[in-house]
C-alpha cells in the first residue's frame, strides 16, 4: 500500500521512476534514397529549364519516354496523360529497393525551387506514403466533387501533375494500370484517391497547402516571388509556405515562364544573372567560312524615316558578309529608291539577295512566310535573323552577340527615347494583350539585366532554323482572325512550347516613330525633329556640336562672331538639294510680297524656311541647338529663338554674287555654310566692316553668330565662281 501511495506521489510530481514510451521521431530520409522519374519524349525549352533546376538543387532525374511518340493527348481540347502512368508502371517493375522513394513530376512546365534535402524533409511530415499535390480546382470530371474528402485548410482536390511516395506504395497505386495512351491519368489518380479503400490501403494524401507542391492554375494570386539572401523561390502567401516544386499547369505557362526567370537563383539581386554565360556559342576564332550561314530578312511595310541609314547600319554589322544573305520585303514604293541604291554598291557583297518589291502583290504576311522558307530550304541557313525597317540597330555587333546567346528565340531590347515603351512585353492580359509585369519598368530600365523568357517580342529576333524546320515548320505562323501578325506569330510560338527570350544585357538600339512621316518632300528626314529627335540629331548635327559646351571648341574669328560646327555634311546636302528641289527662288528684288510690309531693304537671290513648310521645325532646331550656345556665349542673355526671317541664300557670279553693307533685323544673327568654299564655289564670305575683320573660308556645316543691329555692320563678300549657299535666321527681332 506505501508503494502504490509512493508511486502515485512521485507520478503527481512528473518524478516516476520509469518514463513513459514516446514515438520517438525518425531519423532524416537519406537524400540518395529519393529518385526523380519524369516524361519528355523531346527535349523543348521547358524540358531543358527542368532539368537546370534540378542540377542547380542535386537531383538524381531519370527520364522516361525519350525517343518515344506522345501519345498521351494535348490537356487542353481533352484530358490525356495514360501514356505517363504506363510509363511510370514500367519503370517502377525495374526498381527493387522497397525503401526507395520516388518522385514522379511533369518536366516542361515544372521548376525544382529547393533541394531534395527539404522535399524529404517535409514529405515524411506528412507521416504518409503517397503524397500527391492539390489543387482548387478540380478537372476533370466536376461530378466528382463531392466525393473527394474534406479537409480542414488548404486545397481539396488531387493534382496528377506531381506526387512522391515509396516505391511498394507507388507500384500499388498503378498496379490496376491497363488504359490506353490517351487516357486520363488525373481521372485515373482521382478515382483512386476518392476510394476510401484504396486511399487508405495505398495511403495517399493531398499536399492541401503547397508545402511541396504548387499549382498555379486558380492559385495566381497566391504565389510571389520571395528574394532572401541571394535566393528566389516561390511563396504561398494564403498558406505563407514556400513550396519546393512550382507546376505551371493547365492555361499557367506564361506565369511559369515569368517565375523560371528568377526560381533556381536563375537571376537575384545579389549576383544578377546567373545562367546568361551558359551553353554559349562563341564566334571568336572562327575563319569566316566557320561562321553559322543567316538569312536577314529586312521587312518594309510602310513609310519609314531614315531607310537610307537602317542599310548603312545593315552593311556595318560586324558579320562576314559571304555568310549571309537577305530577304528584302518592301511594300511602299517611296522606298523603292533606297534599296535599289542600296543593291547597286553593295549586292555583290552579300552570298546572296532576294527582294521582292510592292509590284509583285505580295502581302506582308505571306512575306514573312517566305522569309521563313528561305531559311527553311536553304542547307547552309543556321539562323533566321528578322529585322523592321524602323528598327535602329546601333550595336553593329548585335547580330554575334545573339548568335552567341544560343538560344532557339531571342531578340535583343530595344525602347523608344523617353519613353518605357519597347519591343518586348512582359506579361499577357487575358485577351492576349499587353500587360505590364511586375519587373517590366526594372529591365527597361537596366535596373535587372540579364536573359528573360516573355510571350511576346516584335520587330527584330533571332531565331535557328531547326526550329523553324521543326516547332515553328507551319506554312502560315503570323494568320489570325482575331490577331494582328505579331501577335499571331507569339501565339502559335508560345503553343509550340518555344521560349521566346529578350536580352538587355547590352544597349542594343531603339525603334523608330512612324507616326505622321511625310512623303511630300525630297528628304522627308529634315523633318522629324519631333517625331524621332534622336535619330534626326544622329543625321543632321555635327559630331563635334556635343563639345561646345565641354571643351569650348567655339571660335571668335572677329569680336563678338562666334564661329562653330552644328550641321553635318549630310544636313547641308539635304537642305541645298531641298531648296533647290523647291525652286521658287526670289527675284532679289526690294518688292517681296512673302514679308511684312512687302518690301525688303537688302534683297537676296532665297527661299524661306515656311515656303517649305519649315518654320516648325527650324525654330526647333534654333531652340534645341542654336540657344544653349547664344546663352553660353552672350551670358546673361536668355532667347526663345523666335524669328521673322530664315532662309537659304544662294550667291552666283552671274546672278547675285555679294550683299552690300547692312545691319540686320535681329538681335543676333546666325549664318551656316552649306557648301564649301574652294570645292563648291570661290570667293565669298563675311566682311564686319566696324573691325575691318572678314571671314573668307568659311566651314561647310559651321555657323557665325554675330549681333544682328548696331555693332556688326557687314556685307556678304562676291562669289566668283560656282554656286555658294549660306543658311539665314535673324533671331529675336
């Protein structure tokens, strides 16, 4: 009796002399006994994502189905997916160890965001045998609903796209296995799972929320990108569980290419790009004739600024020559002229040219089709490299630097100064449309630099001609009834499961603007100073204009004249021949209906700027160019560059040679060269009479600017030979 009180006492106390028997936890499952099984009868981008996810994390993966024909259905117009289970069954009868632990995972839509160190950790958490992932929806027999277990949390409905479970329990479960190819394997799975006999006897359970497994499809909202400490993996914010294995399932590929960028430490904050370098193609140290053999296919659909200057930056790619031939589509015959002096100097250059012209009745859509076959049956064709014409390829290494990425699809990035607009999108609205991702404005940007798989790229890419022998071999890729070309293409890209990738890993150029270009002057250039100032200043602006305010390269050939570069050989080209192409010359008589007033104290033999619709435009130029330098120069002064008069002035011997003393109506004046003197005419200059200071050379392309009242009395010296031409703008009057 005083044993039993002493044992009860010391029982109270927690103090018992003999501890009770606790289910003392396993030891860790051994990484080496965990084994990956998958199905891939072809190795797509998706295939090759999987399995760089799985050596980054150590994965043991054996692949099923290799050489094999898919057999088992598309998912989307029926479920499919027998093939797999029959695959699966077999491999498993080949597998003798009954400790051994099997994962059996999709592989083109699937990446690994952890190590198989956590997978086991967290699956024998589960304290079952099978485990299969959970969705929220359920597919694809919705009668079925009702008979699937109820759970407390998380999601209720079997996934077949993912499971893990030992190798007895798995052999089980596909035992009964005799569909055919086509069949479902989620109904099979399912059918099993709602079994209480069966669920029980094989013991199956649903991941129901992510730990291991995530589903995208119905779970968008709920996954984000988690970057910590130099890693990114996914994150369930409505479980906060990090999952291990991401399923981009069902209608989710797009979202699972946007994760792929950045899942597997494949870009982080910390190290960037991880993978940009990996499986390149270098060029370096190949003999010409060892360079991969591209077809450029140049596409000219309607009117374009600068096509003259797309193929001076099209015969500078740094590519040889003799292994690359062009595809040239132009559908506007304004351009007809560009191309044919194009093909005169430099057709001999190329392996080979095929240009079809807007007199052959070929749309634009059949053109790229043609582009494509080109390639397709052409032997020696390695890549397809398509560029628009209002494409500006400023990196004349773009054309190696993609070919060295070695990627099926890639495009580099180009934007529009100023704006956030470029050739890529990042994400897809659910028509199809754009729709900026989370990242979009960051590689814009160059705030994250590196390789991105995106669903949609337009006006310039890179793509090999095996897959367009194979994937992309449709007849007609770019047809839609709903979609511009484009986007057409993109999509039937996307379905054929090839990556399309952009790099903005280097400044690769830009796009023009065609929006109001104008066809109803010689050089319709000269006038895009609104719409692509950049490229107008590339043409038209002297090279050396950038140093007048660095190194003060601003000259003083007389007192207060300052005298400086501004117009390139090609501005003072273009407007002489557009005057002259004008040709209502004035009479250089006092009487002068184009001004106020009607009479013109000092006549010239001129055509003004708004006779020529250029006023606009001109003051543009003055505003832009000519203001900074009156501002540096003349300090304290401050001009809008307004102006009454501007105008070319042509100086002949036989018609007006010089201008007599004069001052003008301005504040100040600005007179650039158009020509040159020695070469284009003699004689000529500016004499200021007040300093007795001339100006007898003057510089093709470069301006005076002087005081236009009071200081700088002064006359235009004769021209004796030739034909002179001076560009004028009294400023400020």
């Amino acid at each position: 009796m005083k044993t039993e009180t002493l044992t009860l006492l010391l029982g109270l106390l927690g103090l018992t002399a003999f501890p009770p028997l606790r289910c003392e936890p396993k030891g860790s499952i051994p990484e080496g006994k965990l084994l990956v099984l998958t199905v891939a009868t072809k190795e797509t981008d998706g295939f090759k994502r999987f399995m760089r996810s799985a050596r980054h994390f150590n994965y043991t993966v054996k692949v099923l189905g290799r050489g094999e024909k898919w057999n088992g259905g598309d998912y989307i117009s029926a479920p499919g997916g027998g093939q797999k289970v029959r695959l699966l069954k077999s491999a498993l009868a080949d597998i003798k160890e009954e400790d051994k632990i099997i994962l059996f995972i999709e592989s083109y839509d699937v990446i690994f965001s952890s190590g198989p160190k956590e997978l086991l950790k967290k699956f024998q958490q589960t304290k079952h045998k099978v485990v299969f992932s959970a969705e929220t929806l359920i597919w694809p027999d919705r009668h079925l609903e009702d008979k699937h277990p109820h759970v407390r949390e998380g999601k209720r409905f079997l996934g077949a796209g993912g499971f893990i479970g030992y190798v007895p329990n798995l052999k089980k479960m596909v035992s009964d296995w005799s569909g055919e190819d086509n069949d479902s394997d989620q109904l099979f799975y399912t059918k099993l799972y709602i079994n209480p006999e069966k669920r029980k006897s094989i013991n199956i359970t649903l991941d129901s929320k992510c730990r291991l497994f995530q589903n995208l499809h119905g779970a968008l909202d709920e996954v984000v990108l988690k970057f910590e400490d130099g890693r990114v993996r996914a994150r369930n914010v409505l479980y906060d569980t990090l999952p291990v294995i991401v399923h981009g399932n069902g209608p989710t590929k797009l979202q699972i290419n946007y994760l792929g960028n950045y899942i597997s430490n494949v870009w982080t904050f910390e190290t960037g790009c991880t993978v940009c370098n990996e499986d390149m193609r270098p060029l370096s140290g190949l003999k010409e004739s060892e360079y991969p053999g591209v077809v450029i296919g140049v596409f000219i659909q309607q009117p374009t600024p600068f096509v003259s200057v797309f193929f001076e930056r099209l015969l500078n790619l740094q590519y040889p020559k003799n292994r690359l031939k062009l595809f040239i589509y132009n559908q506007e015959p304004h351009h007809d002229q560009h191309i044919r002096s194009f093909l005169e100097n430099h057709e001999a250059d190329y392996q080979a040219v095929k240009l079809i012209g807007p007199d052959e009745d070929v749309d634009p859509i059949t053109s790229r089709n043609l582009g494509f076959d080109m390639c397709r049956d052409d032997i020696d064709c390695e890549y397809f490299f398509s560029v628009d014409v209002e494409v500006v390829l400023k990196n004349d290494e773009t054309l190696k630097i993609l070919i060295e990425l070695n990627k099926p699809f890639i495009a580099p990035m180009l934007t529009k100064p100023g704006r956030l607009w470029t050739n890529f999108w990042g994400a897809l609205s659910a028509d199809g449309y754009y729709a900026r991702s989370e990242d979009y404005v960051d590689i814009v940007q160059g705030r994250r630099v590196g390789i991105w798989n995106v669903p949609y790229v337009s006006q310039v890419y890179l793509v090999s001609a095996d897959v367009l022998r194979s994937e992309l071999k449709a007849d007609d890729l770019f047809h839609s009834a709903t979609l511009d070309a484009d986007m057409a293409f993109c999509s039937k890209v996307r379905d054929q499961g090839v990556f399309m990738f952009v790099t903005n890993m280097h400044t690769f150029g830009r796009v023009l603007s065609t929006e109001n270009y104008q066809m109803n002057h010689l050089h319709n250039d000269l006038w895009q100073i609104f719409e692509n100032p950049v490229d107008w200043e590339e043409r038209y602006i002297h090279e050396n204009y950038s140093k007048i305010m660095k190194d003060n390269i601003v000259e003083t050939p007389c007192p207060d004249v300052y005298w400086f570069p501004v117009f390139t050989e090609v501005a003072c080209k273009h407007l002489v021949e557009e005057m002259e192409n004008f040709g209502q010359w004035s009479g250089g008589g006092n009487v002068d209906n184009r001004i106020q007033g009607g009479y013109e104290n000092v006549p010239t033999i001129d055509i003004h700027m708004n006779q020529i619709n250029y006023e606009k435009e001109w003051h543009k130029f003055l505003l832009e160019y000519i203001a900074p330098v009156t501002e540096k120069m003349f300090p304290g002064y401050y001009t809008r560059a307004q102006f009454d008069l501007a105008f070319v002035v042509r100086y002949k011997p036989d018609e007006q040679p010089f201008l007599r003393p004069h001052h003008d109506a301005s504040t100040f004046t600005i007179n650039i060269a158009l020509n040159q003197v020695g070469i284009d005419y003699e004689g000529g200059g500016c004499r200021f009479l007040r300093y007795n200071c001339s100006i007898r050379a003057p510089r093709k392309g470069w301006a005076l600017m002087h005081p236009g009242r009071l200081t700088h009395y002064h006359e235009g010296l004769p021209t004796t030979a030739g034909v002179r031409y001076i560009a004028v703008s009294f400023v400020d009057p």
